[in-house]
C-alpha cells in the first residue's frame, strides 16, 4: 500500500524530494492530487511503499522538510 508522505505546491518541490528520496534507495510515486478547472495548478502528493514511511519521514526532516 502507498501512503502520502509529503504535500508539495509546486512541481519543483515535489521533483526535489523525489530525488531525496530516491537517492536514499526509497520507491517513490508522485501525482496531481487535485487540478483547478482549467488543470493547470495541482498539489503534488509524495508517495512511498507503506513499509517505507518512517525511513522516509527520517529522511525528510534530515533535510529539513
């Protein structure tokens, strides 16, 4: 099962901690959790294999997220 392990506003944001992660050996999804109308803003929801979300928020907050 994959849990959200972070929120990010912007895509460079959400493209930063994927590297983190998957740097870290982390599997790692990432997706548009919600569009506006016209599809063009989006909350992108950081991803990991459930068995993975403490190591992960270990990382994260290594790297101040």
């Amino acid at each position: 099962m994959w849990m959200v392990v972070y929120v990010a506003e912007q895509k460079s944001v959400a493209d930063h901690i994927e590297k983190i992660l998957s740097d870290e050996g982390i599997l790692v999804k990432v997706r548009c959790a919600n569009k506006d109308i016209e599809g063009s803003n989006c909350l992108y929801e950081i991803l990991v294999p459930q068995s993975e979300i403490n190591e992960s928020y270990d990382v994260l907050m290594e790297h101040e997220y």
